[in-house]
C-alpha cells in the first residue's frame, strides 16, 4: 500500500470514527482552511428562499465534511450552497459514509428557518 493509499484510508477511518461518536464533539478542522476541491461553505441561512415544486436531483452531503458544520448531519446543495436537509425518515449519518463524494437525492420543498424541508425525497446517487 503507498502512503498516499494509507492515509486516505486512515483519514476515512478517523471521519467514520467521528460520526459514530454519540458525545457531539465537532471532529478537529484541518488548520489553513478547506482543502482544494472541497465541497462550498454553509449558507447565510437568510440569503437562500429557494422552493423546488416538482421534483430535482440535488447534491447531498454529510456535515462533517462541511468545514462550517464540522459534526454529522444531512446537507444538500441548493443555489450552490449547502443547507441542512430535513426529511422525517433521514438519520443523523444517511451520507456519512460516502465522505466527500457525497450522494445524490431527487428532493422538492421548501426553505424554512435556514433548512430546506423537502416534502417528497428519494436518493439516486
């Protein structure tokens, strides 16, 4: 195994590791900010109204690849910035195993108090 190889494998070990943690601590943030190629901030949950009628296929993402966020959660992509996804039957950890390569989820709704509340949901990836 190359080091390269070794370390992806110990930094997927360690991000799983944090969203199974049942205390709540954030996961430690890399100094120097995100690295090149990482998924967009978080919000101002103010700046984004988007509704979505008929159904669309959106970006989704756990929360503790979200610089921002730093701790397990289901975010989607709307407008091009990520934003909390609330859904009744989504758990804490629905796309924590896919890290940054995240999934894809065909969603309409709502944004509501900064969180999109969908009122149809179905993952495409």
């Amino acid at each position: 195994m190359t080091l390269r190889n070794s370390m992806l494998s110990v930094t997927l070990a360690v991000l799983l590791a944090a969203c199974g943690s049942e205390s709540g601590d954030a996961p430690a943030t890399p100094s120097g900010g995100a690295p090149a190629g990482s998924p967009p901030p978080a919000p101002v949950a103010a700046t984004i109204t988007t509704a979505i009628t008929t159904p669309e296929v959106h970006d989704a993402i756990c929360g503790h690849v979200l610089e921002e966020v730093g701790h397990c959660g289901n975010y989607v992509r709307i407008d091009g910035r990520y934003v909390e996804l609330v859904w009744p039957e989504l758990g804490k950890m629905d796309y924590c195993a896919a890290g940054a390569a995240g999934a894809k989820v065909e969603i309409a709704g709502a944004m509501q108090d900064g969180r999109f509340v969908a009122t149809s949901y179905r993952r495409v990836e």
